[in-house]
C-alpha cells in the first residue's frame, strides 16, 4: 500500500511538473508531458479497471488530444511570451 501511495505522489510530482514546464513552449516540455500522458493511461487500463479508472482515462485522453491539438505551438523557431 505504501508503494502505491509513493507512486501517486510520484504521477502528481510529472503531472505539476508538466504543468509548470508546457507554458515555455518548447519542444522538450512537449514531449515530457506525451511521455506523462502516455505512461499514466498504459498504467490506468492495466490495472482492475473501475469507473474512476474510465473518468481517470477520459480525462487523460482530452487532455493528450489537446496537447496533439496545439503540437504547432512546440515548434523550434517559436518564440517565448
């Protein structure tokens, strides 16, 4: 249990991460956050799959389609705000 409780605060440690990083734009910050996404639904649809996994993997996936969405914004010659 204690591993499990370690491994959610290790997801919640990428996702602030992602977060704080995606707003500068560049293509490194991109790709860490796909890495994030990627790996949190692999590992939410291998486990016993429950109706908080579903919402959990709905949300997951909106937000990797919008990231794919705005993939143009992580370009190399775009400039910092």
């Amino acid at each position: 249990m204690l591993v499990i409780a370690i491994l959610m605060f290790g997801n919640v440690g990428a996702f602030i991460l992602c977060g704080l990083i995606i707003g500068k734009r560049s293509r490194w910050a991109f790709f860490i956050a796909l890495i994030v996404l990627g790996m949190n639904i692999v590992l939410t649809v291998t486990d016993q799959f429950g109706w908080i996994d579903f919402i959990t993997t709905l949300i997951d996936l909106a937000i990797l389609g919008l990231l794919i969405l705005d993939r143009a914004k992580y370009g190399k010659n775009t400039a910092t705000l």
